[in-house]
C-alpha cells in the first residue's frame, strides 16, 4: 500500500518546482505594471509589447491602485480586432491549465488514497484474526470444527470489500505513471521555453520595456476622466483619531511625494500631522507637526500643490496654508456661504464648506440663504482663491450625508451612516443631474469625511475612528487617433 503514496510525493514535489519555476518567470515576461485586456469573457497579462492599435473605440474600465501601487485598468478591445500575442505567452497559459488539470488529479487521487487507507487501517485487526485461524488450522486441522469453520467464513467474507479498493490503487497507480510522464514532458517544454527567452539579450529586453512604458503612459494620459460606475469594498488603513476628522494625501503633486497628513476633530482645531509616507501613517511614526494660525471648522479640508486649503472656524473664510514655508499665502471669504452649522451635512460637525479637488481642479461645496439650502459648487482658483464659475445643483445639503468631485461631478451620498450608497450626480460641463444607484459599504456606519483622490484614484474617508480607503471604477470609451 505504501508505494502509491510515495509516488504520489514525488509527482507533488516534482508539481511544486513546476508551479514555483513558472510564479518566478511570468512575472518576469510582463515586466510592467498590471494592465488586463479582456475579451470574450476572460482576462490575460499583456506579455507583448507589439500589439496593434485598433480602428474603433477602446471601452476603458478603470481603477486606483493595488495593494502595491501598481495602476489597474480594464480594457475592452473592440470585438473585431484580434491582438497578436506572443506564442511563448500562448504556450505557458497551456502548460499553466495542464498543470492545473493535473493539481486537480492529484488532490483527487490523494483524497481518494486518503480514504481507502483508513479502511484499511480499520480492518487490519481482523486481518490478524484471520490469518491467525489459518495458521492454527494449517497446524491442526482437526482443530477446525463447522463452528469455527463458520466463524472464519464469515471474517473472510467481512475481506471481500477489501478487493475493490485494491483493484482502485491499481488503476490509480496506472494514473500517478501518466501523470509522472506528464510532469516531466513539461518540465522539458518549460525549459526550451527558458532557453529561448535567454537567447534575448537585455539591450533587446530593455526596449521591448521601454516601448510597453511608452504605450501605458500613453493610455494612462487618456484615462483622465470618466464616470463612476462602481466603489469598492473597504480598505482600512488604521484606526485612529476621534470619531470625526479628516485625512489626505496631496491630490496635484508628483507621486514620489508620498506624505499624508491628519487633522482629528471637526472645530477649532489646529494642529495638522505630517506623516513621512503611507506606512509611517499606519504605524503613527515619523512625523511632524503643523500648528495652524487660524483653527479650522468641519472636516472638508484638502492638500493641493503643496498647501492646504480649508474652513476658517466660525466664518466662511477660505484659507490657504503653505506647508514647507508654515505661512498663511492668501484668505478669501466664500460670499454668501453658511456656516457654523447653518448648512452642514446631514452628520452636523460645522461641515457647511467641503473644500476638495478631481482631475479639473479645486472646488468648494457649499450652499447660501439664495439657494435655499441647496448643494452650490463652486470651481475656485487656487492661487487667489476667486471664484471661476458657480453651479445650483437643486440638492439639499442637510440630505447629503457627504459629497465628492472626480472629473467635474459631484457625487453624493444619501446618508452617513450604515447602508449609504452614492445615490445623486451632477455634471458640471453639462450642468445636468441625475439620480445613481451605486452601493458602498459605510463598515464603521459613521463617515465624517469622504474626499476623492485625482493621483491615486481613491476615495479617502474618516469613518468613525477609522481610516478607510477605496478604490474607484470609472467608465469611458477612449476614441483612437484615427477616429
């Protein structure tokens, strides 16, 4: 019985190189950051630089980024056009479903030896029985009488399951031979497949990479824009903080500027926390401390360019705060705008300004007596503070639990608390509305802040005393040169 499951080792271990060799080279073969074209119902890495341009529309699906930084997007190519992969990509996606086809042999076969071992096992003490009546038979036959005669009849026939089980290891011994002669017809075309990507020198691989950077820099510059289809489920970054406060990274500056800055409360605070990086936040370590001149009010502050913009407590005052030279560049009073939680968000906490930036720029929410409490957006210059251009979006604010801007619209949620979902959009480039349906999950069930994240494509929220992030899935056809 033991020399299946030895065999069934071997062919596990030898299944464990294959799988490691191929976690360790395919990444090496897309080289660069995830993109995934779909087609036709399934998804497949770009291994390929040389893909063509095509004739019509490319439908882009796109989010923030992963767990690693790296920019995620979908892309759905036009159905007449076929990209021309790379054969050796082709080949390894075949080798990678013969190996999971013979993973899934295996587990079968290991459960099932499994199983038929146990019984053995269970009916080894009758076995010795038997073979011990045998013995004392063979040595005195007259000792067996017809009721001990009767009694090892009956412990042979309890045997005859037995057989089956050992016709099965038979053919599953048959089985692991195939599936050892599969191993190793792979291994083989693993390693051909190793030895022509070594025949590639690294000033051919070095422009192969560079012309892939080209064309994702390229298709990243067209996905400025789009309308939001979809919020991800949470991702909680730390829990910190009071129940109420805001959070941020800078929306405009380079990505290799990581800092992020905290300010806990919603009035008269002034003390705003500059974190290093994201991980520095996480662990509460390695920062400094910014101590404003003014104390603000709300939550609804944001970092632009280096500064941050937000509400002067107890007036509709708009401040802008330089971080690296700790001063105050411009002040500026939102005319007509209410404040100390004259028209606040349906939580309260004095947020009658929400202050944040999208792909277009720096906006103030906000609403007047004129306006009879309903949502006023604002698109402001973020040198002087003056007003560009003013929308009434007919939404009553004390109905918004909050509220975000990406790419000209405003986006706002029914409630605060548990079982929000973004529910209402206004489009300023058409200044037209329209009701959404487009569910989130609010998992601490009070959110004091939620701000949009042009650089990163992600949704920043204070939660209830918790820190919570999420990615965002936007929707566009992107036209080709050609169109």
């Amino acid at each position: 019985m033991s020399v299946p499951m030895l065999k069934i080792g071997a062919v596990l271990s030898t299944m464990a190189m294959v799988t490691n060799w191929m976690s360790q080279t395919l990444p090496s073969l897309v080289g660069l950051n995830g993109t995934t074209i779909s087609r036709g119902g399934t998804s497949e890495r770009i291994v390929s630089a040389l893909y063509p341009s095509p004739e019509e529309g490319w439908q882009i699906y796109s989010s923030a980024q992963d767990a690693d930084g790296k920019c995620i997007c979908t892309v759905v190519a036009p159905a007449q056009n076929m990209c021309n992969r790379d054969p050796r990509s082709r080949q390894l996606r075949q080798l990678m479903e013969k190996v999971q086809n013979i993973s899934q042999s295996m587990e079968v076969l290991d459960l099932r030896t499994y199983r038929d071992l146990q019984y053995v096992r269970n009916t080894e003490s009758l076995m010795k029985v038997v073979d011990g009546k045998l013995k004392v038979a063979s040595e005195n036959p007259r000792s067996l009488n017809p009721k001990g005669f009767q009694e090892l009849k009956d412990k042979v026939t309890q045997l005859l399951p037995l057989l089956p089980v050992l016709e099965q290891y038979k053919a599953d011994a048959k089985m692991i031979l195939r599936l050892r002669e599969e191993v190793r017809n792979l291994s083989l075309v693993l390693m051909a497949i190793q030895e022509e990507m070594g025949a590639y020198d690294y000033e051919e691989l070095r422009q192969r990479v560079l012309l892939l950077e080209t064309r994702l820099h390229s298709c990243m510059q067209k996905l400025g824009c789009g309308k939001l289809t979809g919020v991800s489920n949470p991702i909680t970054v730390r829990a910190s903080g009071s129940r109420f406060g805001s959070w941020m990274t800078d929306t405009m500056i380079p990505s290799s500027d990581n800092r992020v800055w905290s300010m806990d409360g919603y009035f008269k605070g002034r003390r705003v926390l500059e974190y290093r990086t994201m991980n520095d936040f996480m662990k509460g370590q390695n920062f400094v401390q910014h101590l404003l001149p003014h104390p603000w009010a709300g939550t609804g502050h944001v970092v632009y360019n280096g500064s941050l913009y937000y509400n002067k407590y107890q007036s509709n005052i708009i401040i802008k705060y330089h971080f690296r030279s700790r001063s105050v560049l411009v002040q500026r009073s939102l005319s007509g705008a209410g404040y100390n939680n004259t028209f606040p968000y349906s939580w309260g906490g004095s947020s009658d300004i929400d202050l944040m930036a999208d792909e277009n720029g720096l906006w103030a929410v906000y609403t007047t007596i004129p306006n009879a409490g309903n949502i006023v957006i604002s698109r402001l210059e973020p040198q002087s503070l003056e007003v560009l251009q003013t929308w009434d979006t007919g939404f009553p604010k004390r109905s918004a639990g909050e509220s975000f801007m990406i790419c000209g619209t405003l986006y706002v949620t029914n409630s605060h608390l548990a079982g929000a979902k973004i529910h209402f959009a206004y489009y300023t480039n058409t200044s037209s509305y329209e009701y959404t349906d487009i569910p989130f999950h609010n998992q601490y069930s009070h959110i004091s802040m939620m701000d949009y994240n042009p650089r990163e494509r992600v949704l920043y929220t204070w939660n209830n005393g918790h820190q919570v992030l999420y990615n965002v899935t936007l929707f566009q056809v992107i036209k080709t040169s050609g169109d």
